[in-house]
C-alpha cells in the first residue's frame, strides 16, 4: 500500500516490541504487544485464528495476514488485511495496534496496511479482539466497536456477518461486496464478486467485471430455511434473509444449533458455494453452489425465455406463455440467446390483454420498484400502464423488513433472466400481461381444458373473463405436485380496474394464522368462515367443506362469474383458491357482523332503529333485484335469511353467499334439483317440499326476513310460545285481525313510522303467498317499499311448512343443510 515510506519512528520503537512473546491463549492484541509471523491470536472458544500465513502452492517468502479456522485441518482462510500487498518475512512484519485505536500491519519498509479508525483521539488502552464468530473489531475502553473485519468481507461470509447491500444514510456504513481470490494460491482480488444490486437493494448479483453473471431471485420477504442432509440422522438448516435496520440494508445467514462449521464463499472460478466441514472425513462438503445448470447464468435463456428448472432431465429453456422462439432452428440446437417473441401482440391498454398467472417463479430482472401499494393497486397500475408487461407483489412485514413493506414490481420491456422453480419457498407468482384470447396456448396442450365465459355487467362495459387451465406439470424430484396455469382478464368497471386473483393456499394459510380457531367468525353448511388479513387488507375467508365439492374448473369458472358480480348490497368476492382439496373464497370483511347477529342480540339490538331497519330491508330488495334481473345471469340465492345478511361500517346491508348454489354445481337449467339447499324456515314451501324453485322462492324468503326485521321474533321461535303452529301462521292471524300494531318489535315502536311498518307487513304477506306466481317480483316490491304504494293487492293465505310432516323431516335429514349458526 501507498503507506510503505511513511517510516515513522514509531516503526523502530515497535520493531523492538516484536520480540516480546505472545501468550498462547491470548485472543487479543494489546498496546505494545504485535503479532509477528510464527504467532497466533485464537479466540477464546477457538474457533478461529489470526495470523501471517502463506497460501498453499504459493511462494512461502509472501506473507498474508489472515484469519483462519484454527480447528479445521485443511488451512481455510476467511479473511484476508492485506490481499493486495504481501509481505515478505525477511521484513520482519507486524501487526500493532496505536494508541488512536488503529491495528497497522508493518514492516520495515513502512506502513503495508492499516485500519482507518476515524477517532483521533488517542487512548491508553484500545483493544483488538478476535471473536468466535470470526470477526476481529478494535474496541475502545467503554466497549464502543470502532472497526470491525465483518465490515471488510474478503471471499467468505460467515454465520451472523452482515453483507452490506443498501447504504444506510445514517450509518454511513458502504456497500459491500464479496471478491473473489484470482487463483487457488492468489488471494489478489479476482474478477468476480458478489453483492446486493445497486440497481435494487432486493437482490444479489455475481459479477463477472460488471456483467451480471448469475442473479438471485427478488426478496419476497421471508427468511429462507435451506435444509441440507449431512447423514441419515442429521442436516443443517442455513437460514438467510435480507434484513432491513433502519436505513440499512443487509444480507446475513444463521445456522441451525450443532450445525457444522458452514460458510458462503465465492470461488476463484466464479462460483458461491455453501460449505461445510465434515469433520469424519476432514474436507469441505459443499452443500450448495449457484450457478448450478446451464441456463442459471444470467439471461441464458434470452429475453422472455426462462430457465425450468422443474424440466427433466436437465434444466431447459422455455418460452414465456404467449412467446414462441425467436429463431426456432437457434433454439433446437441448444442456443437460447435470442429469446422469445410474442406470438400475438398486445391487444392495447385495457381492452384485449389478460395477464397469466405464473406460480413459483424466479421474477425476471430490470422491474422497477412501485412504492405504497396493496396488490389490488399494484395490479392496476400495471394494467392501466400499456407499457407494462408484468407485475409480481408482496408483502415483506412477515419477514425482517421496516419501514414501507409493499413489494409491488412491475416490469417493461423485454423479460430478462426468468426462471421457474418449482415448489422452492423462494418462489414468486408472475402475472404476465398476455394477449387476448391464446387459443394457441391452451390448444396445444394435450390435457388441457379451456373454460371460457363471457358476460356483461350492468355497466356499459363488456367484460370477458378466461381461465385457462393448462396442463398440470410434473415436478422434478419427489415433490410431484400438481400445479396450475390460469389465465384471467383484467377488466374494466367504469374508472376503476378489477383483479381477481387466485391467493396460494399459504399466503390464505399465513392470512388466517393456519386457520386458527380463534379466527373462525362464522359456519355454515358450506364450511368455516375465517377472519384474516391479506396484504394490509382485512378478509374473510371461506373454506368450503370438503365433501360437498365439484370438480376445480367448474367451480374456478363459477367464482370467477360470481366475483363478476358488483353491487353495493352485495358482498364482494376479491379472490379464491383451489389447490388440491382445498377450495377458498376470499371476501371483503364487514365489522358490523351479520343482521341476525344484529337484530336478535339485546346488546346490538339498538343499533337498529326503523330507519336503519326500514334501509335495511330496502337495500337487500335492491340486492336481490340486481341477482334476479339486473346481473343479467338470473341467480337465485336460494339461501337468503338475517344471518346471510352482512353489515358494513354504516350499516348497509350486502347479501354474502349469493351464487353458492351455483358454485356448488346444481344444474342451473333444470329447475327440479335433487339437492335443496337452504335454510329451514325460509324456504318456500314448493322448493322444501318439490325441490322445485325460482326467483319467487327468493322472494318468499325476503318476505321472511322482512317478517322478522319488523317484528324482531326469529322465524325459528318456538310455535309454542306464540301459540301458533308456526311464526307465519301468527303473523297472518294477527294481521287478519287488524292487530298488525301488535306486531311491531317494542325497541322501534318510538322511532317508526306506522305508515312503513304496515306497508312493509303488507310487503311481506304478498312475498310470501303459498302460490309462487301470486307472489311480486322483485322490481315491484321494490317501487311499493320505496313510493309507498296504496294499491297493493290484498294477500292470499301464505304458504309454510308444519314440521311434523314426517317426509319433511326426513328430507331434512338427508338434504337439507340446516344452517342455523351464523356466517360471519
Ligand atoms: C517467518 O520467520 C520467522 C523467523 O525468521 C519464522 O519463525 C516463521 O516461521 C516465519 N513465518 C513464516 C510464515 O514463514
Ligand atoms: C500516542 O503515540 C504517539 C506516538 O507513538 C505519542 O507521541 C503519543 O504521546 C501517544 N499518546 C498517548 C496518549 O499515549
Ligand atoms: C466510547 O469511546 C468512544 C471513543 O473511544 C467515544 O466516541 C464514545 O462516545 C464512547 N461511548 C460511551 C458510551 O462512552
Ligand atoms: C469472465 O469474463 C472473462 C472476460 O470477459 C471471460 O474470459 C470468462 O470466461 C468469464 N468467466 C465466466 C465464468 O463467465
Ligand atoms: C462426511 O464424511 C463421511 C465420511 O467420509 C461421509 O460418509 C459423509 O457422506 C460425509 N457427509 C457429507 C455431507 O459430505
Ligand atoms: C406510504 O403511505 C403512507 C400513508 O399513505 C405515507 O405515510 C408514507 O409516507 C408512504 N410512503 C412512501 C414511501 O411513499
Ligand atoms: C408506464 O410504465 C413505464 C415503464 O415502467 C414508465 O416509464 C411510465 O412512467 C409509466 N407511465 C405511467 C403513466 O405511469
Ligand atoms: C403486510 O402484512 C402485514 C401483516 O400481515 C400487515 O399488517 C400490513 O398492513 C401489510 N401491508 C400491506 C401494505 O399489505
């Protein structure tokens, strides 16, 4: 180094120091006590050492001051002082510690390397102290870290080291790289090296020079557990994750307890290994080395190709779906670098394109980084941005990150350096902008199957919604899972832009604390409701019990029909996911419970005064309305009662579980359905009884409801207590009589208008006539509850069902699935 003629007299005062021995046991250097060649420092565990040595195959006359494992056999050197400039022993080198707390290596000759330790201030007592961990710091007395070699990597990163790669503004700490040794025997600095991407702090890259030589794949956020075999009854956990301190950012590894001696190194030719000391047969084991096939080198595959590394035998590229080869003869004889090109261009911002859903990706290179997103958001900046190819996004709270946790990427251009992994944890979903309908893709496919479903919504615009399911994938190795391609539009709805998602199973897993019981707000015959949270926003999640289910595209094609649906009294569908067994639907939450919940709660009861309860009533009629006509697909919900009828913030009401009876898989067609599904009490008695139902049997059921929302009695009260065989027969008794008043609940008796209690009495009465055709639709029930019509038609006897029927009851058993425990 350039501090060579800087020959101090200091350095002749010293060199008479040297001669002074060093304790053995000493796991520190002290003023006025060097370290010369022949002489050790090893810390006080002993694990490591720190010392002159000569490189193996090297000249023994070049010294090296270094710091190696003092337990391991085979002389490993994990850091080097003075890599650039050795010395020779004839020099008579030291390493000193000055009295302004700076370690100098020196020879005659002069200063060869030195730490530059800011504090000038002088002191009497400085240390420098070699720790089991393999990291010498200088200490001031008061224990103060003044310089550490864990801050100055060389070729190795050890256990708990942390790799600078995003420069904290505060700390002041730099970027850090790892560089490689030029040869086995030459630790001068190689040409590759290895460190956070200045481009991005959310990756690592391995340079060759400045090329990018080989890329890890973008932090989603946890840490990443790689579990390694060491023999029959043991292995190594490595757990590595970038970890975001304040302004700071870095990358660091721990081990699982017992673990061998591990340590990442870059190799001289360009390779980082993770190696282990067997300790049986006294070598290196290399557990893991990156780049590991062919086409990990960074962009092997060209643009918009990607490494499989799921393909058998060997690791292969593929083309990006909507991509075919550039040049198809390159390609077949093994040479990927020109890529893939679009086999359809893009239909244009918004109207043609959907995006693919890549699941257990390695994201391409070259995204910019959105900053505050959610994933809804993320998702329609990309697809309001026609020059946005793709978009992945996560969520970094789970993992080791501060400050804004949002990862939503999106992509332009040409994709670069994408891979597919399979089922690794580091895995990424890519959802990749794709042009309209790929008959292409599905078609070629042998096993595929291609739902396909247009409709249109009750806004001006036309939506198409595809999910393609393309043939299930082997995996490589034993983790033969099957896994799922879908495709999906993205659609317009006025300014807004909606995504339906498919969520992993984890991600719902992780959202709901494994399904926790604790998160369970609410049962019914479908299965459990959860309360969760996804990406910063509060769900409700349904997991659909498992016997009664139907095959996956069929019920995929159903909830993404379903989702389609929007109004402001209807609950909305934002996701769902079928793995497996597994079937989901995602949900927004309500915190306002349900109206059962609500209406027979003498604690929540108040919340509820006419004019709420008479909007109530109005808003599920306009629900309805919407499912029957206006949706323009006719769903009946066939299961409409208090409990499915949730509350928001304001006490709107939206109806949850509309279109469950299509995505359970009753023939819409045939109105005669083998399987009643409802609730006891609702039903119209033709469908209870005959199976049969209709649009009127929905309206029979909101003429219960409106029923109970007026009197506050549930329709499952004991006949006994009201002395009537059933709760309908007591109310058309009383309203025969002319004691409707009678029937109004105590609680709004003060707050309503008798006009609108009466009316929606009558309402109800009609609703509920035994003659389905007498019954109004929903359009006219709407306009009397809202203009307070006078000329409403005198009701017929209603139409209700006596338990005792025995047929009944034995139907009930059998098919009925009676959900009387509230959802939500
Ligand atoms: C350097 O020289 C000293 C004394 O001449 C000797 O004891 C020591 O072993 C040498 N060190 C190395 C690493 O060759
Ligand atoms: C530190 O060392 C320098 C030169 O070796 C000496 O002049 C100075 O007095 C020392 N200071 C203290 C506080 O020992
Ligand atoms: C410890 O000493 C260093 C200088 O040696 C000084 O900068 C620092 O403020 C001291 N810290 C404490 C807590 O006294
Ligand atoms: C690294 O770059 C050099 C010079 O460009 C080249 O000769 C060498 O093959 C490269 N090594 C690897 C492993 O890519
Ligand atoms: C460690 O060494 C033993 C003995 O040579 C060998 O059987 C074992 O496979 C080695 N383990 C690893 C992980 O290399
Ligand atoms: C993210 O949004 C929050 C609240 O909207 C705001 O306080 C914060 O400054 C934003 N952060 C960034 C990086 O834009
Ligand atoms: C669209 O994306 C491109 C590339 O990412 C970006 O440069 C541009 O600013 C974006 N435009 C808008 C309007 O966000
Ligand atoms: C990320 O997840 C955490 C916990 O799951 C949540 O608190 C946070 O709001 C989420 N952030 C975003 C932006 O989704």
């Amino acid at each position: 180094m350039d501090c060579r003629s800087a020959l101090g007299s200091s350095i002749t005062v010293l060199l008479i120091l040297v001669l002074l021995p060093l304790r053995a046991s000493d796991d520190r250097l002290t003023l006025g006590k060097p370290l010369s060649p022949g002489a050790t420092i090893v810390s006080h565990g002993g694990v490591f050492a720190l010392g002159f040595f000569a490189p193996s195959g090297a000249a023994p006359a070049n010294l090296y001051l270094g710091i190696w494992y003092n337990s391991v056999t085979e002389l490993t050197v994990v850091w080097i002082a003075n890599r650039e400039a050795p010395v020779a022993n004839s020099t008579a080198p030291t390493l000193y510690l000055t009295n302004t707390s700076n370690l100098v290596l020196g020879d005659v000759k002069g200063r060869v390397w030195t730490t530059y330790v800011a504090s000038a201030s002088s002191s009497s007592s400085p240390e420098a102290v070699l720790l089991d961990t393999g990291n010498l710091v200088i200490r001031s007395p008061n224990g103060t870290i003044l310089w550490e070699s864990f801050d100055h990597p060389t070729d190795t990163m050890l256990p708990d080291m942390k790799m600078v790669i995003k420069q904290g503004s505060r700390s002041g700490s730099p970027m850090e790289r790892l560089v490689s040794w030029k040869g086995p025997s030459d630790p001068s600095p190689g040409t590759f090296s290895y460190g956070g991407d200045p481009a991005t702090s959310l990756q690592v890259i391995l340079w060759n020079g400045t090329r990018p030589l080989y890329r890890s794949a973008p932090w989603t956020g946890y840490r990443v557990k790689s579990e390694y075999q060491t023999s029959s009854t043991s292995s190594i956990s490595i757990y590595l994750a970038i970890v975001n301190d304040e302004d700071e950012r870095y990358i660091s590894f721990t081990l699982s307890d017992g673990a061998w001696l591990t340590r990442l190194v870059l190799t001289y030719s360009g390779g980082i290994q993770i190696q282990s000391w067997n300790a049986s047969s006294s070598a290196w084991a290399v557990l893991g080395q990156w780049p590991l096939y062919r086409c990990d080198y960074y962009g092997y595959c060209g643009p918009n190709g990607y490494c499989d590394e799921t393909a058998t035998p060997l690791p292969t590229c593929m083309c990006l779906n909507g991509f075919e080869p550039a040049s198809k003869d390159e390609w077949q004889t093994g040479r990927f670098s020109e890529g893939c090109r679009r086999k359809e261009a893009l239909g244009g911002c918004g109207t043609g394109d959907g995006f693919f859903i890549l699941q257990g990706m390695k994201l391409p290179d070259g995204f910019a980084l959105v900053a505050n997103k959610t994933l809804m958001e993320c998702a329609t900046e990309c697809a309001r941005n026609c020059s946005c190819v793709a978009y992945a996004y996560a969520n970094l709270t789970s993992g080791t990150f501060r400050g804004d946790t949002t990862r939503c990427l999106v992509w332009a251009g040409q994709l670069v350096d994408t891979g597919k992994f399979g089922s690794s944890p580091a895995g990424d979903t890519l959802y990749l902008r794709t042009a309209g309908l790929d008959d292409d893709a599905a078609g070629k496919k042998t096993k595929s199957n291609t739902v396909r479903i247009a409709l249109t919504t009750a806004g001006s615009n036309v939506v198409i919604i595809m999910c393609i399911f393309l043939a299930f994938f082997k995996l490589r190795g034993k983790n033969k899972k099957l896994e799922k391609y879908k495709k999906l539009k993205v659609s317009s709805y006025g300014s807004s832009d909606l995504e339906f998602p498919f969520v992993r199973f984890e991600e719902i897993s992780m959202a709901t604390e494994n399904f926790s019981e604790t998160c369970v707000i609410g049962q019914g015959g479908f299965g459990k409701v959860y309360k969760g949270t996804l990406h910063g926003q509060q769900i409700a999640v349904k997991r659909l019990s498992r016997d009664s289910q139907q095959g996956t595209i069929e019920f995929t094609s159903e909830v993404i029909l379903i989702a389609k649906l929007q109004h402001r009294n209807l609950v909305r569908l934002l996701g769902c996911c079928d793995e497996g067994d597994e079937k989901l639907l995602i949900y927004e939450y309500l915190p306002n419970m349900s109206l059962y919940a609500t209406l027979f709660d003498e604690s929540r009861k108040m919340l509820l005064d006419w004019a709420t309860r008479f909007s109530i009533i109005k808003g599920v009629a306009r629900g309805l309305l919407y499912l029957h006509r206006d949706s323009r697909m006719t769903i009946i919900h066939r299961d409409l009662k208090a409990g499915n009828i949730l509350l928001d913030a304001e006490m709107n009401p939206k109806i949850a579980d509309f279109g469950m009876a299509r995505i359970f898989g009753n023939n819409q067609e045939n109105a005669n359905t083998q399987r009643v599904v409802g609730t006891y009490g609702y039903m119209a008695p033709e469908y209870a009884m005959e199976g049969v139902f209709s649009a009127k049997s929905d309206i029979y059921s909101f003429g219960v409801l409106l029923l109970e929302v007026v009197t506050g009695i549930k329709r499952s009260s004991s006949s006994h207590t009201l002395g009537y065989s059933s709760l309908i027969d007591y109310f058309w008794n009383m309203w025969k009589e002319g004691k409707a008043k009678d029937l109004v609940d105590s609680f709004i008796m003060d707050t309503c208008s008798l006009d609108e209690v009466f009316l929606s009495i009558h309402v109800a009465l009609l609703c509920i006539q035994e003659n389905p055709d007498d019954r109004p639709p929903m359009s006219s029930v709407i306009s009397a509850l809202e203009k307070g019509s006078t000329t409403l038609p005198a009701p017929s006897r209603p139409g209700y069902l006596v338990r005792r029927i025995p047929e009944v009851e034995q139907m009930t058993v059998n098919a009925l699935t009676l959900t009387d425990i509230d959802g939500r």
